[in-house]
C-alpha cells in the first residue's frame, strides 16, 4: 500500500491533461481545503476529487472487488475511505463549494471524451452559478449599506432638529 500514490496518480493526470486543453486553469492538492481536492477550479468554485474504484469502493463497478485475503480489514478501509469522503465534502460544500466526483473507471479510453464534456458543462454551469449568487450579495450589500447611510442622515436630521429646538 505504501506505493500507491495518493496524488499525480495516472487517472489524475489524464483529467488534468484533458481540462487544460480545453481551457481550464485550476490548483492542485491545495492544502488550505478539506481533503486537499485534487483538482480545485477557483473560478467555476469547484473541487473536482479523482476517486480509485478499488481504495473508494465504487459500487456496481467491476475495478472494485473484495479481495478474498483479510476481508474484513478491506472492507473496513473502504468504509473508513467512504466516510471520510462524505465529512470532506461536506465541509467543502458547507464552504460553499461544488464538488464534483470522478472515479477512475470513467476515465478509460472509450469513455474519456464523454466525461470530460460531462465535467465541462457541470464545471460551466458551477461557475455561472457562482457569478450569479455573488452578483446577489454584491446587490444586498450595496441595499444594506445604502439603508445604513440612510439611517445615519435621518438620525442627523433628527439631532439637528432637536439642537435647532433647544
């Protein structure tokens, strides 16, 4: 086990390979974020994880099978593997991020250009998204501090009738 890697594996690099042919600029294994997403697209907010079908226990997929030897210590560590997935993902979606899984199965030859165009256009649709929902805040922030300054000119109105008064 001490020999699998854990990043730059070969189905990372492929996708990796594909996404900045195609245009995409992205960080990897950045290690301020939960889980170090493998591939994490700033711009569209998307972390994308490049999951083995074997180490993550990819269900109905033929890479993943039990292995007859010390069973239960396998299915052990794909459950530990599993949940630890799930408390990554949700952190990074708590932090408002989307997050986007791609097993290693759906990156073979005959399958590769399909999940690429996949992953395009929900990376796309991630990223307009995003401008959207900040495009919002920018709205309520500009309302919010336009109400703050009109508050504060009717509290000064109010203290200069009271001062003109006395």
């Amino acid at each position: 086990m001490s020999h699998n890697r854990a990043k730059n594996t070969g189905p990372e690099l492929l996708l990796r390979r594909s996404l900045w042919q195609k245009g995409f600029r992205y960080r990897v294994n950045d290690k301020r974020f939960p889980g170090s997403p493998d591939i994490l697209l700033p711009k569209y907010h998307t972390a994308i994880f490049v999951n083995g079908c074997f180490w993550h226990g990819h269900k109905g997929c033929t890479n993943y099978t039990i292995p007859k030897t010390n069973t239960d210590f396998w299915i052990a560590k794909v459950q530990r593997n599993q949940e630890r997935d799930q408390r990554v993902w949700r952190k990074l979606e708590a932090m408002g991020w989307n997050v986007l899984i791609v097993w290693e199965c759906q990156l073979k030859k005959e399958l590769l250009d399909s999940t690429v165009n996949q992953l395009i256009d929900t990376i796309s649709k991630n990223g307009e998204d995003y401008k959207k929902d900040m495009e919002r805040r920018r709205q309520a922030k500009a309302e919010y501090l336009m109400n703050q300054q009109l508050r504060k000119e009717k509290e000064l109105a109010v203290l200069n009738e009271i001062n003109t008064m006395s």
